[in-house]
C-alpha cells in the first residue's frame, strides 16, 4: 500500500478531467490498495479558484464539497502545528505557500506527492510520482 498526498491540480483532474492523468497516476488513484490524502489547502485552493471564476459555480460551495469528496474518498492530512513547524524547512525555488504546505505535510505525514508541477517533482526530502 502506498498513501499519496494529491495535489491540488491532480484531485480536480481525477474528478473532472482524468484524461490528464497519465496511465499510472490513474491506475494509482484507482487502486483500493492505495491510501488517497487531500491537504486542506487543497480544498482552499479550490475556493480561491472559484472565487476568481475559474471554476463554475452553478452549486453552493457546500454541496460542490459533498460532490467531491463522495466521487473520490481522500483521508485529510491535517494542518497541524508540526506541518508549520516543517515550513520552516522547505526549500523551493518560488515562494507560494500552498507548495510549502504541501511538502510539508508529505514530509509530515510520510506521503508521497502525486503531481505535474515541475518545482514540486524536484523538492528535496520527499517522494513523488509524477504526472508526465
């Protein structure tokens, strides 16, 4: 069994536009031997995306989190004080903090990061699988 961490881009893309998963990424997701975690910046991200119009808003925010997390069950990876603490260690080459927190809670939380983002798929101290 493998727990992975999905980044933000990779959980929207399993449930809206999984033609943008690579094979093994979805196999991955898919597989009921693996352990899915969400961050609750992730589910941030997702407000701070709707509220900027780049993802429809034709359902009140509540029932659009009950749609998802039905369509793909995720353990939540808490924002705990240890996963702050861990910010402090995080070395990326940019400086938006959802990055951080992510990494942070892989580090944390011994997850491993499924994701497409370039500077993510280089972090130090931490496993990923990429989405290429």
């Amino acid at each position: 069994m493998t727990k992975y961490l999905l980044d933000t881009h990779i959980w929207l893309w399993a449930l809206d536009e999984p033609h943008r998963l690579s094979q093994q990424v979805a196999e991955e997701i898919a597989s009921e031997e693996n352990e899915l975690w969400l961050s609750p910046i992730s589910i941030w991200e997702l407000l701070i995306l709707r509220q900027k119009g780049r993802i429809a808003a034709d359902e009140d925010f509540d029932e659009l989190m009950r749609r998802v997390l039905r369509a793909l069950p995720v353990r939540e990876a808490s924002l705990t004080f240890e996963v702050v603490r861990e910010m402090a260690r995080v070395s990326l080459p940019h400086r938006d903090p959802a990055d951080h927190f992510l990494v942070a809670t892989a580090r944390i939380f011994e997850l491993t990061l499924v994701t497409a983002d370039q500077h993510l798929l280089k972090a130090p101290g931490i496993s990923v699988l990429a989405n290429n």
